[in-house]
C-alpha cells in the first residue's frame, strides 16, 4: 500500500501548475476575504476547528473570513450555544475571523440576533433549507430590520436543495433595502429571476462557493463584478481551489485589476469596514460560454464525477472520470492541446488518490480539488480566436 506520505506527494506534483497559475493571476498586495466559511459541528458529520480554517485560509493567502455555525446538533434552543461557540473562537483570532450569528426564524430570532450583535457579532447567517422555511413567514421582516438598524450584512443560502425562493426573498428586500444582503453559492437556486428583480437594489451581494464554474461564469455575465464576493464555504469547500476558480473566471471575463480586487476582498472590506461599497460597472463578459466540444467533453463527465464523490457513489464516479479522461486522450486535440494536457494530468492525479486512499479523508479531499480544478481549467479555457486567445496562450506558457 501506498504511504501517506506518497499520497501527499502525488497530491502535490498534480496540483503545481494550478498553484504556478494562481499565482500568475492574483494581483499584487490584493487583500482576499473568504465572505463564506463555518466552524463546529454539523448533523451531516462534517466539522472544522480554528486552526483548519486559518489553514485553509493561509494556504490561499486569505486576510479574513467571515465565519458562523454549521448545521450544529447542540443548536436548540435559537442557535445559541453554537453562536457562542463561534463568537469565543473568533475573539481569539485578532479579528481574523469575522464572527456571524446564525438565527433560526422559527427560534426568537430577533432576541438572539440582539444578543449576539452586542456580543460582538458582525452579520448574520440564515440558511432556509436546513431550518425549512420561506421569506414570507413574519419573523423575516423583524431580521431584517434588525440587520437594517445594526448595518450589518444578512449572508442566505441560495444554493441547492430548495424550492422556488426568488419571490418572497425579492419582495422581502425591497422592503428593506437598506439591508445588506449576500446571496451564497450565486443565488443558483433562483439565479435568473433574483438577478434581474434585484438589479437595481443598492446592497446586494453574491458569493461564489460553487461548484460547477459555469454558474459563476453565468453570474458575472448578469452582474457587476463590484457585487460578486469570493467565498469558499469551508468544510465543504477548499479556500485555495475556490480562489483557482475566482482568478480563472475573472481572467476569462477580462475583469480590469480593480474589479478583481474588489471580487477577492474590495467588496467584503467596504462592507464589514462600514465603508462605501465600490461603484458598480457594467457587467464585463457576454452571455456566450465559448468552449470548444472536445473540452466540454471533458467538462461534462468530470463535473459529473464531483456529486458522485459528495454522495459517496464510488463506483459512478470513477466511471466518469474515465470517461473524461478518454475525453483527453485526443490524437488530434488542435487548439485544446495544452489544456486538455493539463485537465487530463489533474484527473489522472484524482484517479490516483482515490484509487489508494484507503480511507484516507485528507487522499479524498485532495482528489476532489484536483477534480474541481480540472473543470474549472475546462469551464474557463478560451480557444485560439477567441479575443483573449494570445494573452490566455501567454499565461499558459508563462505557468508551464
């Protein structure tokens, strides 16, 4: 059997030219705030402490991190043990971690969002699908206010899992636009009708903890890039593959240094520092998502590899992962040679892992952030012709 060790290495060698990449791409000095991160306990069996997060962190280069409880079993009654936990974990991390109460609206959810905004709190965490409810229930417009009165942020799931939300959470926002709101994993539940219906709301963020790139190429398509955040939404996410993801799609976007400034911390700053939120431009990318067949070939099967492994579905995984690698296996791959080269070797690196990971959690983890980067490479390569093809070209052979 292979040791722990080999897997590391193995683990390393495939993720260099991703890191040599990010590199590249990430401007100079540029401060990155994770707007998405959990610590504690969660009922699905995944937890994360202090010291995982502020890895995660400085492996990304991360400044801050907006941080608050996961799905806790100790939660009852209205999340208080957890916001404790949380709001005592990051008093000892010097302002690092940014503490968020997480509230229950069925739970006295305004008593506890006072408490814990006294207590140091500096936003609030809301998550309709792990407590079950709509925007339409009563206690939704006292949250609100409260976060209206204390200027803090409201960060909502608005990811998967979820019925139609977009009209009770539009409606309920208006109603309070001096809230500030930050809609996670780029509102994919309702992206299209939230997108357009808060267009013109003056305090309306969107984190991109996504999985699938497609959605965040999408989102930057429908909205100043001035109102995207990055996020990584730790323990389910990893800090540094999001960031990967973050560059790669803003790079394809062609945002100018400052958009992506304010994209990988400008934003978040202005709004946990009481400061004005940069002036939104224009969206800078189209609508087309240009890629070549043989690429979304491989994209295609790679990205259905990622919710067999979240599933636990080994078997249908691996399935697919071959099938995105034959997918890279072209005698005659023409302009989609260096990223096919690249996608294939990061799969080939997750094949590996998985294949000798004898439980190893931190073997599997790494497979599927190799994984994940082998679809955003494939997501975000813009072929020969395209009008960014030679600066694109360059930075490839700048990060070979």
């Amino acid at each position: 059997m292979t040791s722990a060790p080999d897997l590391a290495q193995i683990y390393a060698d495939a993720l260099a030219p991703f890191e040599r990449e990010a590199d590249l791409l990430l401007p100079e000095e540029a401060e990155i705030i994770d707007a998405h991160t959990h610590l504690g306990l969660d009922e699905d069996g995944r937890s994360l402490d202090v010291q995982g997060l502020l890895s995660m962190l400085d492996a990304a280069g991360a400044s801050r991190a907006c941080v608050f409880p996961l799905h806790d079993p100790e939660r009852k009654p209205s999340y208080t043990l957890p916001n404790d936990r949380v709001l005592g974990w990051a008093a000892q991390t010097e302002g690092r971690l940014v503490p968020f109460c997480r509230l229950d609206p069925a739970e006295a959810p305004v008593p506890e969002g006072e408490r814990c905004l006294a207590a140091g709190a500096k936003g609030i965490k809301l998550h309709p699908r792990a407590q079950a409810f709509d925007f339409a229930g009563e206690q939704m417009d006292g949250i609100f206010a409260l976060a209206e009165e204390a200027s803090v942020p409201i960060l909502i799931h608005a990811g998967r899992g979820l019925p139609p939300l977009a009209d009770g959470l539009v409606e309920l926002a208006l109603r309070h636009p001096g809230a500030a709101l930050i809609l996670a994993h780029g509102a994919i539940c309702d992206q299209g009708i939230i997108v357009s219906r808060l267009a013109d709301h003056p305090r309306v963020l969107y984190d991109i903890s996504c999985f699938f790139p497609i959605d965040v190429i999408q989102l930057l398509s429908r909205v100043p890039a001035e109102r995207i955040v990055f996020a990584s939404d730790p323990p389910y996410g990893m800090t540094s593959s999001a960031l990967y993801l973050a560059l790669r799609a803003a790079a394809q976007a062609e945002l100018d240094e400052q958009a992506l400034r304010d994209l990988l911390g400008g934003t978040m700053a202005a709004l946990l520092d009481s400061s004005e939120l940069p002036t939104p431009q224009a969206p800078r990318r189209g609508e087309e998502i240009v890629l070549s067949g043989r690429l979304a070939r491989a994209y295609g099967y790679a990205s259905l590899a990622g919710p067999a492994l979240f599933a636990g579905v080994h078997d249908q995984a691996m399935a697919m992962l071959e099938m995105a690698l034959a997918a890279c296996r072209d005698p005659e791959p023409g302009v989609d040679a260096e990223a096919l080269e690249t996608i294939g070797r990061a799969l080939e690196g997750t094949v590996t892992l998985l294949r000798l990971a004898d439980g190893s959690s931190e073997a599997v983890r790494g497979a599927i952030d190799l994984l994940y980067r082998a679809i955003v490479h494939a997501a975000t390569a813009v072929p020969d012709g395209a009008p960014d093809a030679e600066r694109r070209g360059r930075l490839r052979t700048e990060a070979a």
